[in-house]
C-alpha cells in the first residue's frame, strides 16, 4: 500500500511503515553563496518545520528512505552539509519506532556523502529492496532491481512538477508521477527541497537511466502541505 503525504510516501509492506523521502540537496544555499549569489540559509528549518507536519500525521515509523541526493555539493563537503546532514540524520532517528533503520540511497550528487554518515555508524547503498518494493535513486539501474520477486520501484533524481495553465496565468507544482515499465509500478517522487520546483518533463529531459514513457504516467500534484491530487495522465494535462 502506498499513501501520498505531502512530498513524502507512507509505503506499508509486511506490518512495516516506510516514510520516503526525495531529493534534499543540502548545502545548496552554501554553494549559490560561493558562486556569488546572496541567499539567506532558511532551506533546512523548512525542511525541518515540513517533516514534523507530516511526522504529526504518521507518527513513528519503522524505517525512513532518503531517495539520493541527500546533499548538493558535487565534489567536496561543504561546511552547511557537514552540520545539516548530521543534524537531519538525529532528528529522523527520533522519529523510527524501536529498532527501526534509516536506509540512505546514494545519488549522483552523493559521491562523497559516506564520510558525513559515517559519523553516525551509517552506510549508503545503490538500493534498498523491501518485500515487494524497490527504492532507488534513478539515475542508473542494477541488475538486482529486477528480481522477480520486485514489483514496484520508487525513484527520485528527477525532480518532476508540472506547468499548469488558466487563461494567461501560468503556474509550476511539483508532483508525483505514476505508471508502469517494465510490468513493474513505477513511482516518481518530488523533490523535498523547496528552492526549485523540479522540471516538466514535457518540456525538459528528467535524467532518469530508464526509458520511462511519462506521457502515459499519472500526475498526482503535491497542493500543498499533506495534499495530493490526481490529475490524469500527463498527455492530457493542459
């Protein structure tokens, strides 16, 4: 069973709840800072005031999967990540049931994220397959992601949202995107960060290593806080 909670999913497999989370990219406002554009650091208190939202509807959980991408730096370990990934690895601690697990998938931005988890006895991996379920990032695949025994895959890299029109007014939402490949279900999650909506895949490439058919997947808009709508198949999205 899967529940859209806001940017989040509430995956339930055998008894377990399983909050999924996508693209953080912390450390992105340190990085706009070093090339010269002046942003304040709010990102990681919202991000923060977001969670507990959400928390407060779920509750306790028994795991929690960050989809990749959990900081933003390519080649280094900027200072806002050290602290900001560390502090975000305790605060999601607090909220798993008794012997429950933080899985951290490793994303293209994540190369050298293994250093900062480290900190807390934490490993990344390429994959986490639980029962039925598959989480990735979603820019390469695995040979064992296509177990027989797997149904669904759960993905985020892509960052997808989508444009909505109403007469000249034009607006973007970030959203979930879901359809098949493969005879497989397949979920695209948003990004959780809030600097940049994502792209439209109408409109841009998402950069995912499978050839997705996203015209024919379902858009599901994140409308705000813990709100999701369905709104069709993306071919017939105006």
């Amino acid at each position: 069973m899967i529940k859209y909670i806001g940017k989040c999913l509430l995956v339930v497999e055998n008894s377990e709840k399983i909050l999924v989370i996508g693209d953080l990219h912390l450390g992105f406002e340190e990085v706009l800072n070093q090339s010269g554009i002046l942003v304040g650091r709010k990102m990681f208190e919202e991000i923060l005031f977001e969670l507990s939202k959400i928390f407060e509807k779920v509750g306790k959980v028994n795991k929690i999967v960050l989809l990749g991408d959990v900081k933003h730096s390519f080649g280094k370990i900027v200072g806002q990540e050290w602290k900001e990934i560390l502090d975000l690895i305790d605060y999601l601690n607090s909220k798993l049931n008794k012997n429950g697990a933080l899985i951290i998938i490793k994303g293209n931005h994540d190369k050298i994220l293994g250093p900062v988890v480290a900190k807390r006895d934490l490993e990344i991996h390429d994959y986490f397959i639980f029962g039925k379920y598959c989480f990735l990032h979603g820019h390469r695949g695995f040979e064992e992601i296509y177990d027989r025994k797997v149904k669904s895959w759960i993905l985020g890299h892509g960052h997808p949202a989508v444009k909505i029109s109403e007469g000249i007014k034009i607006e973007k939402y970030k959203c979930f995107l879901e359809g098949e490949f493969n005879k497989m279900k397949v979920v695209l999650v948003p990004s959780f960060f809030e600097y940049n909506q994502g792209s439209d895949p109408r409109e841009n490439d998402l950069g995912y290593g499978f050839n997705f058919n996203l015209e024919k997947f379902n858009v599901k808009i994140v409308s705000d806080e813990l709100t999701v709508l369905d709104f069709g198949k993306l071919e017939n999205l105006k």
